[in-house]
C-alpha cells in the first residue's frame, strides 16, 4: 500500500511517518521543507515540493499509485494567522484544494485530515466532544473548519471518504529519540520552557494568571505526538475498511496547566525555572479539554504514552540530544 503524506518532514508527519513504516506501508512524503526537516525524515521517499503548485502535486499522482493521503502540511502558528490572515486563507485552503482536486483526478479516495481542537472557538462546556459547535475563534481555526467543510462536501458529492483529526496539544517526543519537535519560530509550552533552560531561548513568559482556574494560568489538553500518531494509522485503517466519513477529537482528556507543567518540568530536569508573567494573548481560552470517547469507540485508539512526566521526558532527552 503506498500512502502520500504530506508534511510528513515536520513534527506530527514524522512521527506518523514513523508509525506507517513499522505496519508495511510504502510512504511518499511531499514536503516544501518550509517548517519540516529532511533530517526528520527517517524512512520513505522524500520528494521537495509544494502544495501551492497544483502541476507539481498532479505530476506526483501520475507518477506514483498512490492509494490514500494523510495531509499534515499547513501553516499553523495562531498569533501570525492574526496578523496575516490573507497568508493563511490563502495557504492552508489553496493547498488543500489543489491535494484534493489531483486526487480525485486520479482515483484516489482515501483522506485522513490534520485537523485542530482550533475548530472549537471558546468551550461551551467541557470536555468538548465532536457534537460541541464549531464556532473558531482565530484564522488559522477557520481554516481547519472550513476545510472540515469542504471535505463534507466532497465526501457527498465525490464519494470522497475523509477522517479529519481534531488534535489538542501535540507534545513530546519519539520515545526512541529519532524524532521529536522542532518548531522554528518555537511557540508551544514544553519545548519553549525546555529551550528557555538550555540557554536557546532568551525569554520566556507564562501567559496570563488571571484565569478563572484553580491556580489562574490556563489549562490544556497534552496528548503524546506518538499516540496521535498511531490514531492516524487506525483512521487509515477505519478507511480502508469501509468506515464513515467523521471528525474525531484526539486528545488525553486530562488538563494540566501551565503552572502544573512548569512544575513537571521541573522535576524532570532536576531544577528551578525562573519565569515571568504576562498578559494573556487575544483568543487564549482559560480551560480546553477534549472528550475522547468518541475515539475510542470508532477506532479502538486511547492514549497509552500522554502521562505528562513522560512525555516531558520524552521531550527533554530529544532537546538534550538536539
Ligand atoms: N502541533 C500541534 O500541536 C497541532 C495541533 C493541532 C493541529 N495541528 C496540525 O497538525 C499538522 C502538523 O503540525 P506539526 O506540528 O507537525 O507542524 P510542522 O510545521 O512541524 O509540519 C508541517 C509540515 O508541512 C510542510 N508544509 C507546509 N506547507 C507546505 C506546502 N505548501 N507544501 C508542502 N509542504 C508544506 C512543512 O515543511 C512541515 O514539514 C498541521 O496541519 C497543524 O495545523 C498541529
């Protein structure tokens, strides 16, 4: 079987990546390397190119038989998808039409989404489930809702059979140290705390403690990168079966906030951090937990490897060793 995973040089894609090849399957990773790292490419064919390019990706279908797409290329930082919204819209919605058109063109009907707990907006209740209104807050959300919405209308009219992945908090890092997170601008908490220690990061700021939480900093739903990887091979799996169409929440269903893994963080490393308060950031809610339940049940998937310690571990010997 030969899976395109797009993305596939970054931090979720590799790990994926990683997955796919231990189960047999043949991977082609399209990736532009904008955000991705050839050194995160640890098996597969790596071929350069960009989604932006509708003839680059068709020329690709044409000259693989390719059978299913996993698509993680995406911008995704929420503050620059503020500041530059025209730059997402344009991306993230370009470049998955141009996958989607090249695959209906040739056949290809299989589609597992890297999609965002972003969907969501503010919580209504929580945990949030899948049923929770999709009303995103941020440009980057929109653009994992709208091509939410997209797939659906494919999927009715093309036949196209699509799982989107909602993800909460990706963090750590390949348990066996191939792989791990190397974001460039760096803006999630494990690895910024942890580059903040090792001298790599000149400033680090908690934002905002004056949320209605039990200690005032907000609370997040961490899901180890491994587990969500191996959710993208049960999707692929599902698909292939004969499963629905359907959006899943892949999250621990467990909060920690950003005191609690400031602490954890701590412990792992063996030391005090000094860090420094500031003002919340537009759009930053106080609690997102997911329910996972539903991911349980369609794909038999629960995360084995989120108990925050370990995947701060997981995290701190990849940042040591990188
Ligand atoms: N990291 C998280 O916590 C998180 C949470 C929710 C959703 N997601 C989604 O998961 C996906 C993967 O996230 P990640 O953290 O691995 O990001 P990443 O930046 O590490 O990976 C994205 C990859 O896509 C490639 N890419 C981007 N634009 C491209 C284009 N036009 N053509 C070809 N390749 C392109 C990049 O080079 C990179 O290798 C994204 O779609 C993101 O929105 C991530």
């Amino acid at each position: 079987m030969k899976v395109l995973v797009t993305g596939g040089a970054g931090y979720i894609g590799s790990h994926t990546v990683k997955e796919l090849i231990k189960k047999g399957y043949e991977i082609i990773i399209f990736d532009n390397l904008s955000t991705g790292r050839k050194e995160l490419v640890k098996g597969g064919q790596l071929i350069e190119g960009d989604l932006q390019s509708r003839e680059s990706i068709k020329a690709l279908f044409r000259s693989h038989s390719i059978q299913a797409v996993l698509h993680f290329a995406a911008l995704m930082q929420v503050g620059e998808s503020f500041l530059d919204p025209q730059k997402y819209y344009r991306h993230n919605l370009l470049t998955t039409l141009n996958l989607l058109e090249a695959m209906l063109e040739a056949g290809v009907k299989y589609f597992v989404f890297s999609s965002s707990a972003a969907v969501y907006g503010e919580p209504q209740y929580l945990p949030i489930d899948e049923n929770h209104p999709l009303t995103p807050i941020n440009p980057y959300g929109a653009t994992k809702f709208m091509v939410e919405r997209i797939l659906e209308d494919y999927g009715r009219a093309y036949n196209l059979r699509y799982i989107s992945l909602r993800y909460f908090n990706a963090a750590g890092a390949d348990p066996d140290g191939q792989l791990g997170e190397m974001h460039e601008p760096e803006t999630h908490l494990i690895p910024c705390l942890l580059l903040y220690w090792l001298g790599k990061k000149s400033d680090f700021q908690v934002f905002g403690n004056d949320f209605p939480t039990p200690d005032g900093t907000a609370i997040r739903d961490y899901i180890h990168v491994t587990d969500l990887a191996r959710a993208h091979l049960l999707a692929l799996e599902k698909l292939f079966s004969g499963g629905e169409s359907q959006s899943l929440n892949l999250g621990s269903s467990r909060g920690y906030s950003v005191l609690e893994v400031i602490k954890t963080v701590e412990k792992v490393i063996g030391e005090k951090i000094k860090v420094k308060f500031g003002p919340r950031r537009p759009g930053d809610v106080p609690v997102l937990l997911a329910s996972r339940e539903k991911a349980q049940r369609e794909l038999g998937w629960k995360p084995e490897l989120s108990d925050l310690e370990f995947i701060i571990s997981t995290a701190y010997k990849w940042h040591l060793s990188h």
